[in-house]
C-alpha cells in the first residue's frame, strides 16, 4: 500500500490522536511508522523505500513499514521528541539537526574534515560513532543506521558563483547550524538555519541570498528554477540516522529485531560512494536543468577549508568540552 493511501486511511479513519497519529489497521504483527522530512525523489527516501521493501520481505509481512515523508507527519525538530514519546516508531534525522540537543552530532559537519570515502567506511562501527550512538541513547531513542545524505555541499546563488571566501561577504545565507554558520560569519556571510524544505520559498522571495545544500538536494529540491550558479565541493559530511523508540525495539522478538537491522545495514552500504570527489553526473544534471554549477578544484577547496575550519572547530569545541576534544581525537585516528 502507498504511503499517500495509508496515510489518507488512517485519516478518514479517525485513528489518529491529538498529535495525528496512529497507524492505520494492519495484519502485520508490528508496524514500524518512519517518520521523515525528505521529498519523493531524495535518495535517502529512496532508499528507506528499498528498507520498506526488504523488511516486509525478510519478515514474510510481520513488520508493517509505513514512510510518511516530506515531513507530513511530523516538522523536523519534531521527530526526536515523536520517536523519544513513542508516537511513532522511527524517524530519520539528519545528523546536524540535534543542534543545541545534542551538540557533538555536528563534528562531521565541520568543513572538510572527513568527507573523504574512507573516512566514512571507517567511521561506522567506531569508537566515534559508538560515542555518538550512546548520546542519542541517553537522549531517549535508539540509533540503528548512519546512512549518509551527502558527503558534499553546493552554494547556490541567483547573482554570481559562489567559489572563493571573499564571495561570501554580505550574503544572507541559508545555514545548518550555530556550529557551521560559524565558518559562514568568518567569510562574512549572514547565515540563517532552516530545514532544507524552507529553503527554495526563502530563495524564492528574497529571505536568503544565497543557498547550501547537497548537491543531489539542490536537484531533487528544484533549486535549478531560482538559482543561477552552484559551486559544489567536498565540504561536509551529514548523515541520516534511523532512530527508533528504544521501548519498541526491545519488545520486538529477535528474528524480527535482526531482520530490521540488516536491512538497515544495507541501507547504510548504499548510502557510502565508491570515490571521492563530487559525483560528474550531479554536476552534469544541474547543468542540463539551467544552473551553471562548478566543482571546486583542490586548491579552492584548501582556501574555503582555510577560511572556515578555525572557526568551526572553535565553537565545536566551545559547545562540547570535554567530550569534543575526544571525539576529534578519535576522528583523526580514523
């Protein structure tokens, strides 16, 4: 069944309680809601299309997954606390958006510090994800995939390329987060964070100057229609994690637990590229639709690198000592 119908369903139903929820009548002996902001054809949603179908599969129907996405159920900074409740079962959450919450999630966002393929191979499973994991734990939910979103970034502008520091001064600028917009001030930029399905209405109108988002974002999100030029790079690392209600997983029997993990554990090996670099076809694709989009060369990667990773490492460190300064230790051996 289609999410648009399931969910269609359990409104006409009436089934859903003061906050819209509950999950439409199934056969299923369980059913896993996900909850997340990401429209049709992002990849992440693409792929948890490909986790609704291997779990149905590998649990022969005992697991009903159910995606809502495009934040239909649930805003963003909505999901923890809906998935922490027991609202729903699962959301994914884009890793930078534990903000103030949990602040160390946003050490792979600092510029250029582990965007490379191996970095990412070798960041799940480590003591640094491990230490990540046990966070969310301790805020409530249950972290089961590091799937990556993107491993690059993509200014975009309706006016000129965005390719060097000095490019930035003046800007109003979409942001992540306090953490990353502060590599934004130090080039001059005025960033404002918002979720990325605000930000082609804030571009649109004039809010925001300029943008930043996943280069496959940027495709999937139409930025092509309100943005002249792009200037891509391997500037950060984000992740979607698939987080679920700690209460809820441990009452699922454990062929079912281990079937839902797989599944997750796929999801997370489709999500790592086989190269670095940013992908030619993502490039290309921008370029077909209009936007005259340029990937950065090594020594403008170095420059921006220069001009925004002092002081993003120094409000990292600000926000997370003790534990940040142990948390880049264990990056830098990785």
């Amino acid at each position: 069944m289609t999410t648009t119908r399931r969910f269609a369903l359990s409104l006409a139903a009436g089934a859903f309680a003061s906050l819209g929820l509950a999950g439409a009548a199934s056969a299923a002996d369980h059913t896993m809601r996900i909850s997340h902001q990401f429209p049709p054809t992002h990849h992440t949603a693409v792929s948890l299309a490909q986790f609704e179908k291997e779990v149905e599969a590998a649990t022969q129907g005992k697991v009903d997954v159910q995606i809502f996405g495009a934040a239909q159920l649930f805003k963003p900074n909505q999901n923890h606390p809906a998935v922490a409740s027991g609202k729903i079962e699962a959301a994914a959450i884009l890793s930078f958006q534990w903000g103030g919450t949990i602040p160390e999630m946003s050490v792979t966002i600092i510029p250029y510090l582990m965007t490379s393929v191996a970095k990412q191979k070798a960041f799940i499973g480590s003591e640094a994800s491990k230490l990540l994991d046990a966070k969310m734990e301790a805020r409530g939910v249950k972290n089961i995939a590091w799937i990556v979103d993107t491993n690059d970034g993509i200014f975009t502008s309706a006016k000129k390329p965005l390719a060097a520091p000095a490019d930035f001064s003046g800007l109003k600028i979409r942001g992540l987060n306090k953490l990353f917009d502060a590599g934004l001030e130090a080039m001059g930029a005025s960033p404002s964070a918002m979720p990325g399905s605000e930000v082609y209405q804030a571009l649109q109108t004039g809010v925001l100057d300029a943008g930043f988002t996943g280069v496959k974002a940027a495709y999937s999100r139409k930025f092509y229609e309100i943005q002249k030029y792009g200037v891509a790079s391997n500037i950060i690392l984000a992740f979607d994690n698939l987080v679920v209600n700690p209460a809820w997983w441990k009452g699922l029997p454990a062929d079912v637990r281990n079937a839902i993990q797989a599944a997750a554990d796929r999801a997370v090996q489709r999500s790592i590229r086989n190269t670095d670099g940013v992908p030619p076809e993502d490039v290309r694709i921008l370029n077909d639709n209009g936007m005259q989009t340029i990937a950065l060369t090594k020594a403008q990667e170095k420059a921006m690198a220069d001009a925004m990773q002092p002081a993003v490492k120094k409000e990292f460190l600000r926000a997370t000592a003790p534990d940040g300064v142990r948390l880049l230790e264990l990056i830098d051996r990785l």
